[in-house]
C-alpha cells in the first residue's frame, strides 16, 4: 500500500453506495478531451434507460477542457455506449460519449466519428483488433512507483512477468482494474508486468470495428479511477523514464476475415505493402513523443523507416512466428505509442488495408 494521503476512505464510502437509490440511477458521462485525456461528471436519471437512445444528450463547458474558446464554450455529449458502472453497482452505467459541437459538426477531438464511418463502410471484411496498452505507474511525487528513493532499481531482466517482492510492483491496482474491467464487461483479455519496473500491459480485444476504439478508451478509463484510490498516477507516456529502460507502446493486433482464413498469409502481406508505403501518415497519428521510444532500441524500430519481419519485435510490424507456419492470422504494428487514440490508429488502419471512404 501507498502512504498517500488522497487515498479513498473506502470503508467510510461504502455505507453511502449502500444505501437505496429510490429508483433513480447514476450515469457517468464520459469523454475525450483536447489534451488526449479523459473526463467525466454525473447525471442522475429517473430509471433504468432500456437503450443507449433512452440517455440524453447533455453539455459541458468545452473552455475548460481544451474543447472549445470561452466565448463559444458549449460542447454537447451524445452517448454511443454504455458499460456497468464496477464503481457504484447496481443499475448504474459509465455513458462512453461523443463531442460535439452546438453547429451540428463534430468536435475537431472527436476521432470516434471518422473511425466509426471506416469501420461501417468496411465491416464486410469483418476486421478485428487487440491492443497491448502499456503503461507505468508513479507515486503522487512524479518517482516511479517502488523505485528506491533518489536511486534506481537494478538492471531491466527479472521485471518482465516478474513474480515476487522486489520483481513487481502495484499488483494490488493491476488486479483491482482487471476485475473492475470484467465487471464493466471490456473485453481484457490479460495482463502482465512489463519490462521496465514499474510498468505494466493489459491487452483489450480480440474487438471488432469500433467496438475497439470504445472498449480501449474505456478501459483507460477504469485504470486512472482504480488508480485514483489508491493515490498512485497513470503514465501513458511513450518514454516514461529517460535512459537506458523500455518505453511504453500501444501494439496493434490487426487481421481482416480474409487473413485470418487459408491463404491468409497472401492478404497480410499485401496489408504490410500498403502500410509502408503510408509510414509518415501512420506515424503522424501514433502519438506523442514517439520519437522518444522508436529508436532501434529497446524493442522498437527506428521511427524513420519501415520494417517488417517474422517473430522480430525490433521491426515495425511483425508477424507472429505462428501465422507464418500456418500460412494465416494477423500481424501486430508495433509503432503505435502508449498515448495514442484507439480511434486513430484503427481508423488509419483500416483507410490504409482496406480503402478509405467513397
């Protein structure tokens, strides 16, 4: 445990979540914001809606959140989906929400609306995706969380998949946000301590269209409110630690119903022909500071060319060693960072492989 002093009085809390609602019900409006964050705030409604159309549109002051100028600062949130609130229980929701802008037009943020208009206009090719989110985790002071103080840790090796004292830190809060994600019915598929100490993964998917783009944000979502009550940050930062240790990625599993059928191999490869033909568009929209992480080094290719090879995790895109043997599957981008938008590297994607918009 943390000696943070902003941690929940859990079982002071719990006496309130108890009590009887009286019918009414919690929804957690939840979005992106202009600095690639999340934000959120509570609407009470006066039951169970049956379907996302029963939510109601709602507002917020877009000045505040990097959304909109001061003089024109209403931002409207339309609800797109909805998730058991692991938080409040019950009958209560966590509302996923897109911005839009009181003109009728999206919010220049909101990256869900492109996305979603690909996935629908190639839902055909049925494509899927998983995502490897790294991230690490810090005291409430900026210091790694379980670094000696004013010193390091020992040499990267023993951390990856560690097990044990010294090995790992924060497991408390992984598996606390595992369990909250299954509750919340995301679709996590694991965890694991990562390289650097300190850092840690959980992948989301196999996800088809959107539905990645909703569960990833979602997922992120649930890890800083975890985090929040045990007074420990989220670092979503490509190169967390300067020096010789691991960055943080946000790998992308990607497979259309074409790759993952005999003869697969043949469409994944014509997928990697098209993608490194587009290496500085996908690369624009991977995140910030990714010029930090794709060095060559560390397990990452060079940000300035494209790569690909079988099993070769130093490339910028690899090909499981087992798709290859049997001629079908997927292909993982490595390129992608920790911080970037779900909606963006999967819209790019799909633009790229597939085609993009009549």
């Amino acid at each position: 445990m943390t000696d943070s002093t902003t941690i929940s009085n859990t079982a002071n809390l719990l006496k309130y979540l108890n009590l009887d609602q009286k019918g009414s019900v919690q929804a957690e409006y939840i979005w992106i914001d202009g600095s690639n964050g999340v934000r959120s705030k509570t609407k009470t409604l006066s039951k169970k809606p049956e379907s996302i159309e029963d939510l109601p549109e709602w507002n917020f002051d877009g000045s505040s959140t990097n959304q909109a100028p001061g003089e024109d600062s209403d931002v409207y949130l339309r609800p797109v989906a909805t998730f058991p609130d692991p938080f409040r229980g019950g009958d209560n929701l966590l509302v996923l929400a897109e911005c839009w802008n009181a003109d009728g037009a999206p919010n220049k943020f909101n990256y869900r609306h492109e996305c979603a208009k690909l996935m629908e206009a190639h839902k055909d090719q049925k494509p899927w995706f998983g995502l490897e989110q790294e991230y690490t985790l810090f005291d409430e002071y900026g210091q790694p969380y379980g670094w000696p103080k004013g010193g390091f840790p020992g040499p990267q090796g023993p951390y990856y998949c560690g097990v044990g004292t010294g090995k790992v830190y924060c497991r408390d809060i992984v598996e606390a946000h595992y369990r909250a994600c299954l509750y919340a019915g995301i679709k996590i598929s694991g965890i694991n301590a990562e390289v650097l100490p300190s850092q840690w993964e959980f992948q989301v998917g196999p996800c088809e269209g959107i539905e990645m783009g909703d569960h990833l944000w979602m997922s992120r979502y649930l890890l800083q409110r975890v985090a929040e009550e045990f007074g420990v940050k989220i670092s979503f930062h490509p190169k967390p630690i300067p020096g010789d240790w691991n960055g943080s990625g946000l790998h992308t599993n990607v497979s259309t119903e074409a790759m993952r059928n005999e003869g697969g191999m043949k469409h994944i490869e014509e997928a990697i022909h098209k993608l490194a033909k587009r290496h500085k568009e996908h690369i624009a929209v991977y995140g910030d500071d990714n010029t930090l992480r794709l060095t060559g080094r560390h397990e990452t290719g060079s940000i300035d060319n494209f790569s690909y090879g079988v099993a070769d995790r130093g490339s910028s895109i690899r090909i499981p060693r087992s798709c290859a043997k049997e001629g079908f599957g997927y292909f993982e981008d490595r390129r992608p960072a920790s911080n970037a938008c779900p909606y963006q590297i999967t819209g790019i994607m799909i633009e790229t492989i597939c085609g993009g918009l009549e």
